[in-house]
C-alpha cells in the first residue's frame, strides 16, 4: 500500500513555492506521492494555479516521491500538448511522472465558460482518441491519426519517456458508471469516484465491486493500481486500521487531502502532511 498527499490547485494550494514546498514536506515526511487536482476555475474570481506548473516546482524540488495530475480533463487539452507536457515533467522527474486523465468534472462551469465540449458520450470519445494519439507519440515513431475529434499528419515526436514502455496512466471515473472503468481496464490504473453532485466519498464494498469488474475487463495480468482518496483524520489507531481496510479492499493507493472540499487551512494540512503516513 501506497499513501499520498493529494491538494486543490486553487486557494491557498495556488502557489507553485506552496505547492513545492508542501512536496519537499511529504517526501521528507514518508509519503509515497504528491498529486495535484486539475481545474481552470471551479467558480469565477477563485484563485487557481496551473497544475503543471505547480508539478514542475515540485519535481525540480524532490528527488523521490511521485506525483502527477489527479486528474487532467482531457477533453480540454490538445493531446499533443499534453504528450509534450507529460514527457517533460517526466524527462525532469527522472521518471517519476503518473498521468492521470478523465473527461473532467464537473462540466459547468469548467467547460462551459469557456465553450468547451460539454456533451458527455463526446467527451467520452475525445478522451479515447487522446489517449490513443498521446500513446502514438510517447512511442517516438512515426505516428499519424485521423478520428472524428482529432487529425494528426504523420510526425515523430522526441523525446521518449525515461519511464518505458510508456508513463503510467491512471484513468478516473464515476462508479457505478461502467464504460469509463472497462477504460481504466486498458491503462495502468484506476481512480474511482462516487457519482453524485457532491461527490461522496467510496466505500471500501464499492471498490471491492470495481477491483472485481476492471479485473475481468483487464487482457493481461501485470501490475495494476487502484487508487482512492480517503479521510484518514482523527484517532492514529484509527487511521491505520482504516488502511488496512481499504488494502484488503484492492486499493494500491490511498489519497488524503485537505477536509472540506479542499478549504482546510493549509497549517492545519501541513501538520498532517509533517506527521506522516499511518505506520511510518
């Protein structure tokens, strides 16, 4: 099992100096990663950061815990940028990059302000071809596409990942919506989450159900994450035995962020971050 300190790129989490040095803490403290959520408003007025900016801080500031976008709306990005981003973040890492994708959440205002595609089956399919074209790319052939969203003339893109055969790829979707995690089933991991306007926290009988139906979905038996965000605050016994449950659950990774949609004050989420991983 692996624990991470996962943060809003909005509020008091903006700032790239925070961003890193709350990394710098983490891995100091034993944390396994640092990731970061990917929003371009959340409302209007609210302060935000860009999370790959916010990335690159940390990693040019660490030298052992992983990180990466939790998770990037694809949808709204130009696959080729991303490829582009995600190999440079990595190339700086040394290799400790996870990519985290899904068809963003929610739609208004995200994708709506600004004239995005907010029709959920095409999001669906951009997000599939993206993949497919960031995929081409990473390899570092020749690689052309032609889909119904996206056209790409044959070009080689360089340099490859350090991390081979391609970055992780962590898929996100919304339980018990089915057709994002037979998705999930293709990549390296999952990141589940409750449908819902609140986004209520998982059970561990859920993820129990969705470890059952990625798995049978799944065309071969390598190494496989399953990741969730919990809220391990309170009685240290507690906490731990909270792991433990959700290890035996199927989870890989367990996520803690700031309570209170991310509006806990950062002193207050430093501290836990300083006191380190239950166990450690």
């Amino acid at each position: 099992m692996k624990l991470a300190v996962n943060v809003p790129n909005f509020g008091s989490y903006a700032d790239p100096r925070t961003f890193a040095a709350l990394a710098v803490e983490a891995e100091g403290a034993g944390w396994d990663g640092v990731f970061v959520w990917d929003h371009m408003l959340v409302w209007s007025g609210n302060v935000v950061g860009d999370p790959w900016i916010l990335m690159a801080a940390a990693a040019a500031a660490t030298d052992r815990i992983m990180l990466g976008p939790m998770v990037t709306p694809v949808p709204r990005r130009r696959p080729w940028k991303l490829a582009r981003e995600a190999v440079s973040l990595d190339q700086l890492s040394d290799g400790r990059l996870i990519l985290g994708v899904g068809i963003g959440f929610p739609p208004d205002p995200e994708f709506t302000a600004f004239g995005e595609q907010v029709e959920e089956r095409a999001r669906g399919e951009m997000l599939d071809e993206a993949l497919e074209i960031i995929g081409g790319l990473w390899a570092g052939e020749p690689f052309s596409f032609d889909g119904r969203h996206y056209h790409l003339d044959e070009v080689t893109f360089l340099p490859v990942p350090v991390q081979q055969p391609r970055i992780p790829i962590w898929v996100a979707g919304m339980w018990p919506n089915r057709r994002p995690f037979r998705r999930a089933a293709r990549f390296d991991g999952v990141f589940p989450i409750a449908a819902g306007e609140d986004m209520p926290m998982l059970q561990p009988s859920e993820l129990s159900e969705i470890v059952e139906y990625v798995g049978r979905h799944r065309e071969d038996g390598g190494p496989y994450d399953v990741v969730t965000y919990v809220d391990l605050r309170g009685d240290a016994r507690r906490a731990a035995e909270l792991v433990e449950e959700w290890s035996e659950a199927g989870a890989t990774w367990l996520h803690i962020g700031p309570g209170d949609w991310g509006m806990e004050p950062i002193e207050s989420f430093r501290a836990r971050i300083r006191a380190g991983p239950p166990g450690v």
